[in-house]
C-alpha cells in the first residue's frame, strides 16, 4: 500500500497538476558547482545543484543535459525527508526528481536542491548544463523553468597532468588511459610473457588517475590456449595475471574483442587484479556489441564514502567495486544470462562475521543507491575471497547480513537454513518477521526457487494455458519448461497454484539439476529400501527421489519419505540450502 500511495502521489504532482506555465527567465537563479573542476579520469566528482528565493517548494525535477560518452551518471541525492524518483537517463543527459509525500507546505529560502555524482569517462572539456527546471508547490501548481545555469568539468588525464596535451592525452591513444584507441587495434608496447596457460601482460601506470592498465593480443592469447588442457566440459582456461601496483584503485585490462565472442562456449579468461578476479566466458559478447577490434575491462575500488549515506549505513567499509567495459572511448553495455561472468573479490572477514560467515553476501548497487542481493554471492574461507556470478556489469559490494523471523523455533532443524537463504536473497518470508514454515508450497513457487538457486537461464519455452504472461512466475515456469523441468500434468496446464507434493518437488528437482550440469547420480533405487513407506512412491519419480537422497539432498522424516505429502516452506528453504552448497 505504501508503494502505492506513493506512485498515486507521483502521479498527481507530475501528471494532475495544473496547467504548467513556462518562464523564459531563470527566477529563481539556479547555481551548478562542481566538487573538482578538474576531475581524474575514471575518477567520480559531484554536481551541487542550488536554487535561491525558493517559494512553497514542495516538488522539482531537474534535466541535466551533458556528452554521455564523456561522462557515465551514477547516483543523486535530494532534498531532506520526502522521496527521490529513479533517476531516468535520456538521450542527452538524466532527469532527477523528488517531491514531499505528506500534506503540509513547501520549503522556502535558499535551498540546496540535488547533488549528483558522475564519474569522468573521457579527458578533455566536458559541460553540464541545467536546462529545464519544473517546480511544484504545495498547491500542485507546476511552472517550468530555462536556467541559464551550467558548469564545465576540465578531464584531465596522467599524460594530460604532465604537459603532453598535443598526444590527444595518451600519446594518440583514446581516453582509456592509453588501454585502447578510436576503433584501431593498438598492440602492447612489450610482448605479454606466456607461460603455459598463464600470461603475464606489461602494465601502464597512471599515476594520477591510480589506474594500472595493460593489453594482452590475440597471438599471446592463443599461445596460451594451445599450451593448456581442456576439462572434463571440452572448456580450456587462460589466466592474464596483472601485476599488483601499490596504492593503485582501478585496473584496466584490454583483450581482442573476438576472444569473448564465440558462438559456443570453449574457453575462459579469467582476469587477476588485486582489487578482484573475472573470469569470462569466451561467448560472453554477443554479435553487433561492438565492431572495434579491441575491448577493456574496468575493476575500479569505489570508496563507500561517496555513495549514498543510506546505503553507507548498510556497507560500513566493506568492499565495492565497480565493473565497466568499454571499447572505442564508450562504455558498453552488456547483458547477456547465457554467458554469466564469475567476479572472485579477496575479503578478511571481521571477527563477528566468522562466527556465520554464510551470512556474508554479495549486493548490486544500482545507479539510485538502491542493494539488490545476488543468490550467488558466498564467502570461500580456503581461498578467503567472496565470488559470485553476474549476467551484467555494475557496482558491487560485499555486505553481512543476519536475516531471521519470531515463527522459526518450531522448526529448529531449518532454522539456520531458512536464515541463510533469506539473508542472500533466495526466499523471502510473508512478511519481514514471519516466514511460516509449515505452509505450503505452490508448485510455481517452488520452481521460482529452483531457478532463482541454480541461477538458470534461457529462452522461454511454450506457455502453458494456465500460466498468465503477467504472473510474477511466468518467466521462471518457462525457463523450466525451456529446459524440459517442466512438464504440467495434462491438456497443456500446469496447475501452478496447487501445492506440490514431495515426490513432485524431488522430480522438478533432479531435472533441474541435470538441466545446470550438476552431477547427481540416479537409477539406484536400492537406496530408498530403508523407508517404510517405499511403496507409496509413483513409478514416474522413484529414480529421481533415489538420486535425490543418494547425493544427500533428502532424509525423509525419520524412515518415512513421505512422498505424497504437501511440502512444507521449511522442506523447500532447506532443499534450496542443500542444492546452494552442493
């Protein structure tokens, strides 16, 4: 309902006001200051955005227009109290917004109306400009604005920093720090070393910018995959090992974009920084992301002191990095659940944290500040480093995070399972203090779990008659049906909102793993003599529950397995735990 009330609200500032009425003057006088007016390349800077003789302010939106190609927008804040809309990015700039949500009068004076954070993309001259300004009082009147207020931030870059700015900032090279050029390939400057299947690039250090960067080609590349062994999966692995530079806070690494764009999967790349490991899949760009011959990986530290102060609170000092990829001076957005790329950060758990280190987990931060968990984000202690899988590129963060609910002492063997598995994301309660254990589960929510814990992906299958294109499910029943889980019962109907059974749930679960590549062996149904009730168990799912309590994903409940029984939320967030640590 809160949400709701707040998009009402939204609605009537932005879209129910009064007629707007444009001024051609800038009353009230709008400033943009710069924090730096000259920021670092790949650095992050703000823009204050201030208003004097504010009347009855009760809601504004503020368009910024400037060169995206030059500069990447990452966060905003606004106001004190009320509420600040997802920033929308358009062609030419960002569009910000926040309003009050309660009624009472607007703001009055010199205010302070936004400060946005930017990071710089390319060295050279780059303005800002403030070029329409809507103001909503408390009346929901709206008038709109044409400031005459801009600020221009002078990139500079290390060549920049010392006096060779006739070199385009690198020598010719582009604005990647010399990593990559407008379009051509630019080879490194000393041949990689290849030693097996390791490579050990030259690196460039920028000293201003603290940016490492360095370039591995093509003929170093396949030296190296034809020195190595493929695994088990016909998949050879290569590692570019970058060597560390002390106080460095970004790591450039630029590889032929042909490396990562196969058709099929037949290699990885694994990239290893200091600041953290990505291990690419040799499939990852699919056709058209770029026609450059080139492409970089960014691994920049981000300091938590420059994000959002709520979101401070919940990082603390955590790490969090952000990965870019670019190619021709822009960045490239990628996207791609075929081809998931694995991010391997070092992290020294705190005393506390080591007590449960499977509540340490893995957030994605989006360019509101807002944390999403990533399911896959888990603490190795033998490597001592938290990994995770990720389907696009972002800002991260490691966080530690101890979810629990009041209704759990009835089940106390899925206590701790349950607590896991809500603190990354994977299941949810019914409410943030309740999770009712002993209710059941649909057969939809049970495939929602299945797909959100083994991360599955792929194209939808054909729909079933009884599962609408808007239902929360649809995509994860497809994907299962995609990938041959799903079945349905019958007339083309997967009766979704029906509790599952536990042979069903062990059924959908032993395709499911086959359907991820997990190795769970099968067929031997001598295994399921010791339960009493043995024969209940349908023809059509006794392999599958064999397999399931072979690999010791089942137990049954005491020397009953209790096949035709409605499975519990507590035997699901437990099997989901299982499979997790498989």
């Amino acid at each position: 309902m809160a949400k709701l009330r707040i998009a009402v609200l939204m609605l009537l500032v932005f879209f129910l006001a009064r007629p707007v009425v444009t001024q051609a003057s800038s009353e009230p006088n709008f400033q943009t200051v710069l924090s730096k007016e000259s920021p670092i390349l790949n650095s992050t800077f703000t823009v204050e955005i201030a208003a004097n003789l504010m009347t009855d302010l009760y809601a504004y939106e503020l368009n910024l227009t400037y060169d995206r190609s030059k500069l990447e927008f990452v966060s905003y804040t606004a106001g004190e109290g009320g509420f600040n809309i997802d920033a929308l990015l358009t062609n030419n700039g960002v569009r910000l917004a926040h309003t009050e949500l309660e009624k009472k009068s607007g703001k009055n004076g010199d205010l302070k109306l936004a400060t946005v954070t930017f990071k710089a993309l390319e060295s050279g001259d780059v303005k800002i400009v403030l070029s329409r300004v809507k103001l909503v009082d408390s009346q929901l009147s709206a008038v709109n604005y044409t400031p005459d207020a801009s600020a221009i931030a002078h990139i500079v870059s290390m060549d920049d920093n010392n006096g060779n700015n006739g070199n385009n900032g690198n020598n010719g090279n582009n604005s990647n720090n010399g990593a990559e050029g407008n379009g051509s390939s630019i080879q490194p400057t000393t041949p990689s070393n290849v030693n097996g299947s390791t490579i050990k690039p030259v690196i460039r250090y920028d000293a201003a910018a603290q940016s490492v960067q360095s370039t591995v080609d093509l003929e170093s590349l396949q030296k190296a995959l034809n020195q190595t062994t493929a695994n088990d999966k016909g998949v050879k692995k290569v590692i570019i090992e970058v060597e560390s530079k002390p106080g460095a806070k970004e790591y450039v690494q630029t590889i032929p974009t042909s490396a990562i764009s196969n058709d099929v999967k037949k290699a990885e790349i694994e990239i290893v920084t200091p600041l953290a490991n990505l291990t690419l899949p040799d499939n990852m760009l699919q056709a058209g992301v770029t026609s450059n011959e080139q492409i970089s990986l960014h691994i920049t530290s981000v300091d938590p002191k420059s994000l959002q102060p709520s979101v401070q609170n919940q990082i603390g000092t955590h790490p969090v990095i952000q990965v870019t990829l670019t190619s021709g001076g822009k960045i490239i957005t990628w996207d791609n659940r075929q081809a998931p790329v694995t991010v391997s950060i070092p992290y020294v758990p705190t005393a506390q944290e080591l007590l449960n280190p499977e509540h340490i987990v893995v957030w994605y931060v989006d360019s509101q500040g807002k944390l999403t968990s990533v399911p896959s984000g888990r603490y190795d202690a033998k490597s001592g480093r938290v990994s995770f899988k990720t389907t696009h590129f972002s800002m991260y963060a490691i966080g530690y995070t101890n979810k629990s609910f009041k209704d759990l002492e009835s089940v106390a063997w899925a206590k701790n399972p349950i607590e896991v598995m809500a603190s990354k994301g994977i299941i949810s309660g019914v409410s943030d203090t309740e999770f009712r254990p002993s209710q059941a589960v649909t057969r939809a929510d049970f495939l929602v779990l299945l797909v959100r814990t083994l991360e599955l992906s792929g194209k939808a299958g054909d729909t079933f008659a009884d599962v609408p294109s808007q239902a929360y499910y649809y995509e994860a029943v497809g994907i299962a049906r995609a990938l041959g889980i799903a079945e349905g019962s019958g007339d083309n109907l997967f009766k979704p909102l029906e509790p599952i059974t536990r042979e069903d749930m062990m059924v959908l679960t032993a395709r499911a793993l086959k359907a991820s590549g997990q190795q769970v062996t099968g067929g031997d149904t001598s295994v399921l003599q010791p339960f009493s009730d043995v024969a209940k168990i349908s023809a059509y799912a006794s392999e599958s529950v064999a397999s399931l309590v072979k690999a010791g994903l089942i137990h049954g409940n005491g020397r009953q397995i209790e096949p035709k029984s409605t499975t519990t939320r507590a035997e699901a967030a437990v099997l989901m735990y299982n499979i997790y640590n498989l």
